[in-house]
C-alpha cells in the first residue's frame, strides 16, 4: 500500500518520458507509486522505460483504449488512498505531490485537488482548474493568463485531469472516469459528477506543472473535434438534473451554435457533425446512464445555480481571445 498512486498513459510518447519521470523521481513527498499504462504503442516506449525507469509499474495494453481506458487499466491495479492523474507530456516541481497531499488532507470535503497548470516553454497559464456555465459546460480558469496571478487557494468546480490529485473514496462514491468518452471531456464529466455530488475541488497554486498542451492529440484534429462534439452533449445528458436542462436549454443552444460556427467555421464540419450524430444514436444509452448518478446528486438546484457562469459571459470572453 502507498498514499498515492501516479497513473499516466502513454501512446507513442517515448520522447516525453524523460522529463516527466525524472520530475517525478525528483519529488519531496516519496510515499507513492509511478503506474504507466502504455495504450499499444508502436515507437520504443516500452523498452525505453523497462531500460530507464525500472522502480515504475508497467500496464501493457495491446491496442489504444483512450484516455479514459488506460486511466481505469491503470486504476485496476492502483493502491494509494489517493489517485494522482499526470499526462506524460508534464513536468513537475519538486513539491507538487507534498503541496496536493496538504490541501487534500486538510479538508475531508476536498475530493479533488487542482494544479497550477502552465504552458510548457510559456510564463502563461493553461488552467487552475474549471468552472461550469449555465450551459453546463465547462471552462477553464485563467486560461493565457501570466503564471504569476491566481497565487492563493480557492475553490473551482473541477480540475484539469493532465494534473490532478483525486480522493479514493470520492471516486468509490460516485465512480471514476467514464469509458466510453475514450478521450475529451472525461474530466468535465467527473468534476460535475464530483460537484453535483456535494464534493468540493480545491486549487492548488503551489503544485505547478508545466504541461506541453495538446502534444499528443492536436486541439483541432479530426479525432479531438469529433470527441469533444460527442462527448460535451454526453456530459449534459448524463448529470445536469432535468428541471435545470429545460430552464437553461436556450443557454445550451447558444452553446452548441457557438461552438458549431467556431469547428466548423475551421473547416472540421465533417468530424463535428459526426460527433453530434453519434451522441444522438447514443442518447439512450446515455439516459440510462443518468439515472444512477441522479440519485447521488446532493446540491439544492438555487446553490447549483449560484455558482454558474452565464453562458453569455462566456461566449463574450471568447470573442475577445
């Protein structure tokens, strides 16, 4: 047994390793252990750490399962109290581990913990964490801002899963990632699941990671515009309450047009809208889905409420990027 469990998933990214371990190795806090689940790569990943790192736990898939399935290959065999989630294009500080540990620690209502994410070679922000708006999506936090602002602890909805620290008894409670969502919003889906559920997510800003955004998937890919399309509808069938889902319905309409004039207006129309259909064709499966977490939820919907970004401010700021 170990207080925490590090779990990355690797697809051909051999070349990220070096950097990412060593970070870790380099740690302050040592009661932890290093899980990577390599999803079937094809370069030299699985010597390279055989060869290198020979103290981690090596998962061996035989085909890629995705960001959510290498992640619960990995849970499988995970034994720490907590359940750190790090993507293998990261570095960390020395005391990212030590400083999540203490926030968590120091609140038995904190079920997940929110590094200070920075964008590798940058003195910007990538994210603090995430916020959810009346349209139930979600949005992060301080996104191109200098990393030297957000400088003291608060809370947010939910954090980034390239960096996070998760209770284990949160994630017994109401579930860890979702494997259908492959990869893409899969930490959106767990952190309202989280909020929703009464859990609260704290900030970090001491546990910085300097994360190379987007190396592995391109932001605007076919594959990474598809799984957003399909899975931000997934999210709102599966854990918004449906009083809420009709009050704020024009918001989420103003939502999914927003983002269809931007994907599509960048030419990714066909992967855009072929995410959309197969959420339709999905839609009962999904329903389905809901009805467990529906009876978890503990938040009164004017406090759910109170804590959302309208969307229209949202859309605003985007405009202005």
């Amino acid at each position: 047994m170990c207080e925490i469990s590090i779990i990355i998933v690797n697809w051909n990214g051999a070349h990220h390793l070096l950097g990412c371990l060593t970070s870790l190795i380099e740690q302050t806090f040592r009661d932890f252990e290093i899980i990577i689940v390599d999803n079937g790569s094809s370069d030299n990943s699985v010597s390279y750490i055989r060869d290198n790192f020979p103290q981690v736990r090596l998962v061996c898939l035989d085909h890629n399962r995705g960001f959510t399935g290498g992640n619960l290959a990995g849970y499988e065999v995970a034994q720490g109290r907590f359940i750190a989630l790090l993507n293998n294009d990261t570095r960390v500080e020395q005391s990212w581990l030590e400083k999540m540990l203490e926030a968590m620690q120091s609140d038995r209502g904190v079920g997940i913990c929110a590094s200070r994410i920075v964008i590798d070679g940058t003195d910007l922000i990538d994210s603090i964490g995430d916020l959810f708006t009346t349209a139930f999506s979600g949005t992060k936090v301080g996104h191109l801002k200098p990393k030297k602002q957000y400088d003291r602890p608060h809370h947010v909805h939910g954090g980034c899963a390239a960096a996070i620290l998760y209770r284990r008894s949160m994630l017994d409670e109401i579930g860890f990632l979702d494997d259908d969502f492959f990869f893409n919003h899969e930490d959106t889906d767990l952190n309202l699941r989280a909020w929703l559920c009464g859990w609260k997510c704290m900030y970090v800003p001491e546990a910085i990671v300097y994360h190379k955004v987007s190396a592995t998937v391109g932001e605007l890919s076919d594959m990474a515009v598809y799984h957003f399309s399909r899975n931000t509808v997934w999210v709102w069938l599966k854990n918004v309450p449906l009083s809420l889902m009709i009050r704020f319905l024009p918001h989420r309409l103003a939502y999914e047009l927003s983002s269809a004039v931007y994907f599509c207006g960048n030419g990714k129309w066909r992967a855009y809208l072929c995410g959309k259909w197969d959420a339709i064709r999905s839609f009962r499966h999904m329903w389905r889905k809901r009805a467990s977490i529906q009876r978890l939820i503990k938040l009164q919907h004017d406090h759910i409420c109170r804590g959302l970004v309208p969307i229209w401010s949202y859309l605003l700021s985007r405009l202005q990027k």
